[in-house]
C-alpha cells in the first residue's frame, strides 16, 4: 500500500512546474503581493516587489562602480601614454649615443618614478667598449638575458643585476627587461638588460602584467642598437 507521503511534492517540482508555466502568476496575481521575503539588508520580511527592487539597485550599483573603474583604468593608461611619448621624445633629442643609457635612466626614473633603474649593454663598438654601461656584465648574466623572452618581475633573490644599482640594499622587488633587436618574443640575441627596482616589494610583483613593460623594453632597445653597430 502506498503512503501518503511517497509521491511528496519536492522544492525541485514547484520550481519546475513555474518555470514551465510563466502564466501562473498572471492567474494567481494575489500571490505576488501576499509573498514575503528576507531582505538581503536587514532580518525584517518585504514583498516580492521590493526584493526585486533591492537586488536591482544593488545590481546597478555594481555596475556603476565597474564604469567607474574602466574609467580610473582608461585615465591612468592615457597618463603613461604620455608619459612613454616624453620619454621616447627625449631619446630621439639625445645626439650623442653615448650619452643615451645615462638620459634613458633618469628618464625612466623621472617620469614612472622607478627609484633605482640600471642599464647594461654589451657586444658594443670599440667606441663605446670602454663606457660603464658596457662593464661589469658576465657570461651567466648574457646566458640569463638570452632566456627571457618577456619582462620578469619578482621579488630580489639575489640577482646579480642588482650589484649594477646605486643602492642594491634597497632593492626589494624589480623588473628585469631583455633589450634586443625586434619585438618582444623574437629569438634574436639579447644584447642588454634594462633593470628597475623599487624598495616595495609589490612594485615588481610576479602576477603584474608585463605589456607595458615590454613597449618600454622594445623602445629602448632600438633607442640603444646604434651602440653595437660598427
């Protein structure tokens, strides 16, 4: 014999059958006003109506604070726009190569206000062979420049690089960028590094996106290629 409760209506069903049946409020239009709800803001009951109105305006206050940040986001883009056209205007202005790794860092500091940056170029001409720029840099370092294909950003963990800074008690977090002929990802040699670092160690951090970066490392490197011409 069959109980009375072996066929008991579930939650699921009733979701079912209004799902299946989008009239059912037009006919039992009473409901609507007489269903009560759990505000999301408070413990007290409202109706059906005003819980839809709630989650509408928090919906659109959502909404609103996301333009907001595109918004912020498009503004700061446009700044450091600006602020890679300065810095590509007063390498093109700068007539002695010679004289270009010193104004590209100071440049760099200056405008993106990176507190420590270091330039390193090697393979140079015999005019520039005796320069600081191009001293001091080792076959591991090379080998290591040769290996990125895109800007790495981390945390100080004892990278040479860092010996090339005024300051590399300092250093907590930097951003290391191949310089090369070509585009960023291209497999010719590297024959420089641009290195920024910073005294916060988020400055520089391993899940930070590498774009601008990597505009930056392809503007100073052909800024910096007449150096290994002969």
């Amino acid at each position: 014999m069959t109980t009375p409760f072996t066929n008991a209506i579930t939650e699921d069903d009733i979701a079912n059958y209004l799902a299946n049946a989008p009239d059912f409020f037009e006919r039992h239009a009473e409901l609507l006003a007489a269903v009560q709800l759990t505000s999301p803001h408070s413990n007290r009951a409202v109706s059906l109506q005003e819980r839809q109105a709630t989650l509408l305006r928090d919906k659109i206050k959502m909404l609103e604070g996301r333009n907001l940040d595109m918004i912020r986001h498009g503004g700061e883009n446009t700044v450091l726009s600006v602020k890679l056209v300065q810095w590509a205007r007063t390498l093109f202005l700068t007539p002695d190569p010679m004289d270009l790794p010193g104004c590209m860092a100071d440049e760099i500091e200056t405008q993106f206000g990176v507190p420590q940056v270091a330039i390193k170029v090697w393979g140079v001409s015999p005019a520039f062979a005796q320069a600081d720029f191009a001293l001091g840099v080792n076959e591991d370092t090379q080998r290591f420049a040769a290996s990125l294909t895109e800007p790495f950003c981390g945390a100080n963990s004892g990278f040479e690089v860092v010996n090339w800074l005024g300051e590399p008690s300092q250093v907590k977090s930097l951003a290391i960028l191949p310089l090369r002929s070509g585009l960023i990802g291209s497999t010719n040699p590297a024959f420089g590094l641009l290195v920024l670092a910073s005294p916060d160690v988020q400055r520089f951090n391993s899940s930070m996106g590498t774009d601008f970066l990597a505009r930056l490392a392809e503007l100073a490197s052909a800024a910096l290629s007449p150096l290994t011409r002969d």
